[in-house]
C-alpha cells in the first residue's frame, strides 16, 4: 500500500510494531472518494484475522461502525435485505441517528425496504409520523447544512412498485398534467401537507386540484378545501450549530370548485427584509383539509401548482 497498513499478509503485524497509523487512510475504491482505513478494507475482504489484530491494537471502532452503517444503507439501498437483516441482528448496524439518511432511503424503497425500516428503524417512523417535512419544520439540525432546504418536500406521498418516485411532491411542479402529486397514507389524504418555495412576489396561485388525466380525475379524490400557510424559513449559519426555523406569516383557505382545470386564486405575499444572520425564504404550505371522493380511489391528487 501507499501509507498507512496493508490489508493483507503479515507485513500488517510488522507495520504495527513498527507504530504505524492504524487509523491512517491506505485505500481509495472510488476516484474522489475518502480513503478507506485498514480496517474498512479488512471488513470488506472478510479478513478476519486482520480485524482482530487491528481490533486489538487500538483501532477506531467508531470506523468499524461507520464501515457496518455504510453497509446497510447499501443493502437497503439494492434491496439485499438477508444481507440487512443479517447486519442488524447480530449488532453489527442499526437505523438509528441519522433521520435524515434513514428517510431518504425509505421514500425511495421499495414495500419490502420500507417494512424492514419500520421494523428496525425509530419508532417514529413505524407510526409513521416522521417524514423529511416534519423534520425540516422540527428545525433539525441535519436540514442546516442545506443552502435551501430540498424542496418540494410532502408529509405523504403514495408508493408505486414500479416507480418509487411516480407520485412524488414534484410532480406538481413539472408543468405536466399526466403526473401528480398524490399523498400517501390510508383514507382521504385529509391534514396532509405539501410545502414549497415562493419565489419572487407572485399575485396569484393557480392549482389543478386532482388528478390532471380526465380518466382518473374522478377516480381520484379531488381538493375542494385546503389552507395555504406562508411561512418565514430563516437559516443561521456557523461554523458550529447551525440552526433553522420557521416563523408563522399568514394562513389562508382555498376552496376549489370539482373541475379539471387550473383553478386561479390570489394570494398575498409579504415582503421581507434580508435578514443578515442568514439565508431567508418564503416556504408555502398547501394543507388538505376537505376533499371531494373518488369514485374508485381514496387518494387524493393534485396535478399542478404555479404560482405567477
């Protein structure tokens, strides 16, 4: 190896005599990567004799963590879920920490991946109260690393096997009626959220409140009353603890005639002064509060949103 130890033989014993680093970086699998660790590149040889040397001659073990977390967003990630469950039950990794990863993987899993999740991952998750929303208006500190915070972000959105993100928030923004936003929890979708940036100082909002092909628009549960929340999201960035938070500016209720078309409301935007501890934004908040039923779905749609 270049420095540090090498992951094979018994040069590794002799190095370690020597005092060499046995926390130094030695190997690089991906170009532009972080260099892997002696023992990160034993783990995934399965060398085991070199572990325990290692393990034995005042290795990180927080890198043996690392090394074993890193590997179950992997299972999860390519659905090897024996090799996950394997990883959990005997100690090796959990779910637990970072919110924020375990959320984005399981918007994007598949049913199985999203099953293992709740079984495993916090509590929150399996009552299914936490999402990527309620963590970013919880002013989680894993959101203060963001310029902006990603968005469009939804409480809900409904899964398809085949396509993970078919009904996810920003399909109502893409400017296409054949793709929707449709939340995802059982029954009428009713105090489910969607929030987005608002740009500029638009005078109206125009919103197609269901779904946007006329063959499922009925279907489908459509919007008849939501409330549109503006909100204050200022960012107070440092070298150590940044913070987020919302402020409360106005609420709204929009109510929705049962028609497939792009339904045009005003809207009252404030005007805010740049705020110089950091970064400010206007983040809209569209929540449900009645719909009109479908005739086949209890999911409830909205195709677009524009705001001009």
């Amino acid at each position: 190896m270049i420095r540090g130890i090498p992951a094979t033989g018994n040069r590794a014993k002799l190095l370690i005599e020597a005092s060499a680093d046995v926390n130094s970086g030695c190997f690089n699998p991906l170009p532009g990567g972080e260099d892997w660790t002696p023992i990160e590149l034993a783990l995934s040889r399965g060398n085991t004799a070199l572990v325990d040397l290692l393990l034995e001659n005042g290795v990180n073990r927080y890198i043996v963590s690392r090394y074993y977390r890193r590997e179950l967003y992997s299972a999860l990630r390519g659905k090897k879920l024996d090799y996950a469950e394997t990883l959990v039950s005997e100690g090796k990794a959990d779910l637990g920490g970072d919110k924020l990863k375990i959320l984005q993987v399981y918007e994007r899993g598949s049913a199985e991946v999203r099953e293992f999740i709740r079984k495993h991952g916090p509590a929150a998750i399996s009552t299914g109260v936490l999402n990527l929303l309620d963590l970013l208006f919880a002013g989680d500190t894993e959101f203060a690393e963001y310029v902006a915070p990603p968005l469009p972000l939804a409480t809900t959105f409904l899964h398809d096997k085949k396509n993970a993100f078919r009904y996810a928030p920003d399909k109502a923004f893409d400017g296409d009626l054949s793709t929707s936003w449709v939340e995802g929890i059982e029954g009428d979708g009713l105090g489910q959220r969607l929030a987005f940036f608002i740009e500029g100082n638009p005078k109206w909002i125009s919103i197609v409140p269901g779904y946007g092909v006329k063959k499922y628009y009925k279907t489908n549960n459509r919007l008849k009353k939501a409330t549109l929340t503006l909100y204050k999201y200022v960012r107070l960035l440092a070298q150590i603890d940044s913070k987020t938070f919302f402020e409360k500016l106005t609420s709204e209720q929009l109510e929705f005639e049962d028609a497939l078309k792009y339904q045009k409301l005003p809207v009252t935007i404030p005007s805010l002064p740049v705020d110089q501890r950091g970064g400010t934004e206007i983040i809209g908040v569209l929540e449900i509060i009645e719909v009109y039923p479908g005739t086949k779905w209890d999911d409830t749609c909205i195709a677009e949103i524009r705001l001009h």
